[in-house]
C-alpha cells in the first residue's frame, strides 16, 4: 500500500506512509533490538524475517506479532531470518547462524516453509549463507559456497556453477544474479532453462580511453 519500512543494525524498525518524508519509529516492548532484514507480503498479511525471529502485521505494520516457529534458536535470534519468498501457499524463509557464534565459519543456515500455520524445515543442497528467492512456478537457493539451484521434480538442481548470492527474476523468467567477486550473471530463459551471460562494468579509465580512441 506504498508504505516504507526502514530498519538498521542498532535495532529498531521505522514506519513511513508518505514515501519517506517523515517517519514513525514501531514502539512495542518486544521490539527491543529488533532488526528487520526483510519483508513480504502473505496470505493477506505482512510477514518480517529479523535478529529475533518472524513476525506478522494485519494492520499494514502498524504492530507486529512474533510467529513462534518451534525451532528454539530460531526464535532466539541465534539464526535470524534474513530472506523470505512467498510461494504459493508457502512462504519460503532462510535462517543464517549469527556472527556471534561463528567461530570464523561460514554462516551455516536452514531452509524453512510456513504453510497452513505450521512451519516446516526443508532439506537443501548447501546450508552455508543460503537465501531463497521465488517466483511461481520458479524456486531457487543461493549459496555463496557453491552457486545457485532451482527446486525441480521433488529436487534441487544446480544451474550455475559460482559464488552467488542474491537473485531477481524478471517477467520473462530471465534471471539476474549477484555473485562475490564475480560481479554479475545474466541467465536469458530458453525453452529448458538459462542462457548465461556474465556483466561487468566498465571501469572510468577503461571508458576515457575508448572515447579517446574514437577522437
């Protein structure tokens, strides 16, 4: 409905309803450092993956309620939900073990579904940094441990072989995915999957130079 919501690391979650001039700070006291990191829209509701769980609004955000998930550390904050994707009658969500109990590791996550109420833990390839990304009739994990998979036949299937990480998925079911230290890849959707191509951008100096050469 064209409202904002802005959230930052020190914890806090802001509300905007006209386009970012001014803005209300969310003030409940289970709100306590609570940080969003992403948010969609479900089953006629808003939904928030944060440092302390997931949470639900049916007033446009104007409150939140804590969805228990059942999953202890979840619930904790010790995974916090950093990505949701709406799925059908699923709502997909990744929770990624905090930097705090790393030990230098690789973020190590799980991959859940909430469906009918009920939240469900889902096998997956890799569970290292994942995130998930959605779009009917198309489903995808990213790991930046070793690449990017869409769901098929009961199944995950690799479609690229590198470091990704986020994922966009346009109209026409071309795919646009981040990657680190790889820039970006471009998949253009053929009949029985993607076309990849890589984009780089072209650096100030390597562009002075062309036009130069063009005087």
């Amino acid at each position: 409905r064209g409202i904002l919501f802005l959230s930052h690391g020190f914890g806090g979650v802001w509300r905007s309803e006209d386009g970012g001039n001014s803005w209300k700070m969310i003030d409940q006291d289970d709100f306590v450092d609570v940080v969003f990191y992403d948010v969609k829209e479900f089953d006629g509701k808003l939904f928030a993956g944060s440092s302390n769980g997931i949470w639900y609004s049916t007033d446009d955000g104007k409150s939140w309620i804590k969805l228990l998930t059942g999953f202890d550390d979840v619930d904790n904050g010790k995974y916090q939900i950093v990505y949701l994707a709406p799925y059908g009658e699923r709502l997909f969500f990744t929770a990624i073990l905090d930097k705090r109990y790393r030990q230098g590791q690789p973020g190590d996550g799980f991959l859940f579904y909430l469906e009918n109420g009920k939240v469900h833990k889902m096998n997956c390839p890799d569970n290292r940094e994942i995130t998930v990304y959605a779009s009917y009739p198309y489903l995808f994990l990213s790991s930046p441990y070793s690449g990017l998979y869409l769901y098929k036949d009961g199944k995950w299937e690799k479609i690229l072989d590198n470091k990704t990480t986020r994922v966009y998925i346009d109209d026409n079911a071309n795919l646009y995915v981040g990657t680190i230290g790889e820039w970006w890849f471009v998949g253009l959707k053929t009949h029985d999957g993607w076309e990849w191509k890589q984009i780089k951008p072209v650096s100030y100096t390597h562009l002075r130079a062309h036009e130069t050469s063009l005087h």
